[in-house]
C-alpha cells in the first residue's frame, strides 16, 4: 500500500455489483468511447458507471490544445484555462451519463496516461490523474480507482486501450489479472471480475492487512 512501508498480508477487497451505482448501467452513454463537443474543440473520452460514475480522457489528447504538465505538476494547480476545460468536459459527459452537469460531486473526471519507461518497469499498466470537486488529486479517490479497474476490463475503452498497449510492450500484465494504476502518490491493484454474460460481478483493490496496534485492558 503506498505510503506504508514494508510489507504485509495480501487481501483483495470485492465491491460486489458495481455496475450503474448511480444511472443504472456501466456504459451510460450506450458505448465504450464518445465524442464530446466542447467549447475548444472536440475530444474522446469514456463514460464508465461502476462504484462511482467517472469519465475518462485520455492525456495525449489534452496535450494537443492544452498546457497539461504545468497544470499536473504545480501544487496547487494554476492554469484556469486546463481547469475550465476539464470541467467543460465533466459537464459533457453528465449530459451523456443523464446525470445533472452542475453538480461537480459526479461525474468525477480522470485523466489517464501510457507509463512511461520508468514506471512501466515497475509493471504499471496505466497512469491516472484524478479531480475531485474541481481539485486534482493527491492520490486517487478508491472509488474512480475501482471504476478505472472496471472500465480497463471492457474493450473499446480509453482505459482498456491504455492497458493493452503497456501490456503488449512489456510482454505482460500485474497477476491475477488485476491492472496496476499509477497515482501521484504511489501504485495500487484493481481489478474486475465478469460474468459469462458480460455483467460484472465485483470490482477489486488490492489492500494490506498487519497489526497497526496491541493492547491490554487491566480491571
């Protein structure tokens, strides 16, 4: 677990039928992938509903009109025009999701990047940069990581894209078939479990289970 140190006992934590926690369906918009209209452009993203509705968009495309590193590297981020642009996007994407675009709690919007050689060296399938409320986020919110997990499972998305190019590059994926995620604080594992008809039965996240503390009560 990032930010712990050492390690410990492995445990998988099952999210059991994530699918359309909030608009009743994992793909909302009806596909894997949209074209959303915005005020600066056009721009692809994925509309994914598991534990929490999340929109996806792929970096490199922000990249083309935006001044992306700035806005991810400084604490706190400065550039009103990314901040306009991402949340235009979310906007979008609720309309897509038949959500209400003016509330900023969902869609939550993450930013989704190929590792580079560094970290894919680590077995990192997929890098993300997270909002929340407008804000980026520290880590990842558990979860957009769980949706993220979900959404890397289902073919055609913006995620599952990601994941099969790093995978085929390294000649491999994280055991288990759980994705690893990148994060601006650390790594962590999730993952997704289908049924034959293509619902899926649990979303997962790989946590750690030590003893943080020992006691004796005297009476």
């Amino acid at each position: 677990m990032a930010g712990v140190p050492g390690i410990a006992s492995k445990i998988i934590l099952d999210f059991v039928n994530p699918s359309g926690a909030r608009t009743g369906k994992l793909l909302p918009s009806g596909s894997p992938s949209d074209v959303l209209e915005i005020p600066s452009g056009t721009i692809r993203a994925s509309c994914v509903d598991a534990t929490n509705p999340t929109v996806f968009v792929n970096s490199s495309d922000l990249r083309d009109f935006l001044p992306l590193d700035d806005y991810i590297h400084n604490s706190p981020p400065t550039s009103s025009i990314v901040s306009q642009t991402l949340e235009d996007i979310r906007q979008r994407a609720a309309e897509k999701m038949g959500l209400d675009p003016s509330t900023q709690a969902q869609p939550k919007i993450a930013m989704l990047s190929v590792p580079d050689s560094i970290v894919e060296d680590e077995g990192v399938d997929i890098v993300v940069h997270a909002l929340s409320m407008g804000v980026l986020h520290r880590a990842v919110p558990m979860t957009v990581g769980l949706c993220l997990g979900v959404a890397a499972r289902v073919q055609g998305t913006l995620a599952w894209e990601i994941v099969q190019s790093s995978r085929s590059r390294r000649g491999g994926g994280a055991d288990g078939g759980l994705v690893r995620i990148r994060h601006p604080s650390g790594m962590v594992d999730v993952g997704a479990e289908f049924a034959e008809d293509g619902t899926v039965r649990s979303a997962k996240v790989v946590r750690t289970g030590r003893r943080l503390m020992k006691g004796v009560v005297w009476w």
